[in-house]
C-alpha cells in the first residue's frame, strides 16, 4: 500500500482538481518530489526557486509535523497519510 | 487564476470584519472565510462568503504589522467549514494604520485560488476593504471585486 499525499483546496487547481494522490516513496521529499513531478504546476507553490521547501507549507506525516521529525527526510511507510496544510500569514509592509 | 473574480458577503458579515479591525486595533486581526466555491462546477459563478471564523493572531512579536495563524488554526477552520458543508474560500486581515493593499509581505506568504480580504483600519475606525487573489505565477496579486450583498447572513 503506497504513501498518501493530501492536497489542499488552493493547490487542487493545480494537481487535476485532485484531493489526494498516491506514491511509492520512502521518504516525505521523495513523495512531495513523485508529486511535483506528476503535477509540474504545484512545485512554485511548494518550493523555493532553489528547491526548498517553502517556510509556509506545513507537511505532516499522519498528525505529526516533520519540522519536528526529519523534515524531508522523514521516512514514510505503506498506509502513511502525508498532509500539506497552508500556514497562513501576512501583514501591511512597514516596520514598527 | 483567469478572468477577473468577484467576492459576495452579506453587508452583515463585511461589518464583522470591520468591526473585528477596529476591537483588534492597532494590531491586525485576522480569521477565515467560509463559504461555497462554485467556480469548479461554474466558472461563471460567483464566490460567495457565508460565515466568518475569527482567529486569534500569533504574531506576539509584531502584531501591529503581522498576522500568522498555526497550522492547528488553519485545520480548526477546515473542520468548521466542513461541519457548516462549507469550505475555507480565503482569509481576512486588518492593516492598521495602512492602506488596504496587499504588502510584498502578504504576496509573498499568500497561497493562489484563496480570497484574501484585507480591511485598513485607521486611527481605530474601519476604513476601506479589498480582496486580492495571488497570480499563478507568484508574482503579483489582483484585485477581486467585492459585492456586498443586503440579505440576511446564512
């Protein structure tokens, strides 16, 4: 049984209007990597021009966020449930 | 993101985010926007909010000039909506003391498809708001037409 990766609402658009897709991946970067790959669209809104992980994506791994696992490299298994969750943030530009 | 996009909300709920500015003055407010996207069905329909979910900004360090919500907020949000057959249609901020135009900062943490509300709050009293819809390609927000609508909020 493969990976899981849920795709959030604003990233749908992008992914086939899909709620989810399902990869062979041993780690969370291989599966976000597998994703990216299938769906080229996504990759601006998940990482950075140099392939990072954007600061305001949020990744879990069934409910544990991998910033406190091993970020990318957290290791994944058969029935794993991976979940992109938007971490929302802003602000008027002017430092106080 | 095609063509240029409307936002409804009843006259009631645009007062809520105005007021939510004003009580949350001089540091930004910040919730979510609940209602039923038809664009997947329709691409000619409209984008309608039909409730608020007000959030508390954790932006301790600088909440006159920040909002962020945890990812706890934004899941806490998801399951309101679906528990109303909702879904979370975009997000609202208050810029205190500032216009009601997105900042490069808001550009730059914003996430496409989403309507992003933002109401100026100046001196404490509500001013004008906008909504602004991220490009696909990131690099640039536009303008989303905002119509209130005088009915009762459902």
């Amino acid at each position: 049984m493969p990976v899981k990766v849920m795709i959030p609402t604003p990233l749908r658009p992008y992914a086939g209007k899909r709620a989810s897709a399902e990869f062979n991946a041993g780690t969370v970067g291989e599966a976000l990597t597998y994703l990216t790959t299938e769906y080229a669209d996504l990759r601006k809104h998940l990482f950075t021009e140099d392939g990072k992980l954007r600061s305001f994506v949020n990744v879990y791994v069934n409910d544990e966020d991998i910033r406190y696992l091993a970020k990318e490299n957290t290791a994944t298994k058969d029935g794993d449930t991976i979940s992109i969750i938007p971490s929302i943030a802003g602000g008027c530009c002017c430092s106080r | 993101m095609a063509g240029e996009t409307t936002l409804w909300i009843s006259s009631h709920l645009a007062e809520r985010i105005r007021a939510h500015g004003a009580e949350t003055y001089p540091y930004e407010c910040c919730g979510a926007l609940l209602g039923r996207d038809p664009e997947a069905a329709d691409p000619e329909a409209v984008r309608e909010v039909l409730a608020l979910f007000p959030l508390l900004n954790r932006r301790d360090d600088s909440p006159r000039n920040r909002f962020s919500l945890t990812g706890q907020d934004v899941l806490d949000a998801d399951r309101a909506a679906q528990k109303q057959g909702m879904e979370v249609i975009g997000w609202y901020h208050s810029h205190p003391d500032h216009p009601a135009r997105p900042s490069q900062y808001d550009q730059d943490h914003a996430w496409p498809w989403y309507s992003y509300v933002i109401v100026s709050v100046q001196n404490g009293a509500p001013q004008d708001m906008s909504s602004w819809r991220l490009n696909d390609d990131r690099q640039a927000f536009s303008p989303e037409g905002i119509e209130i609508r005088h009915r009762a909020a459902v």
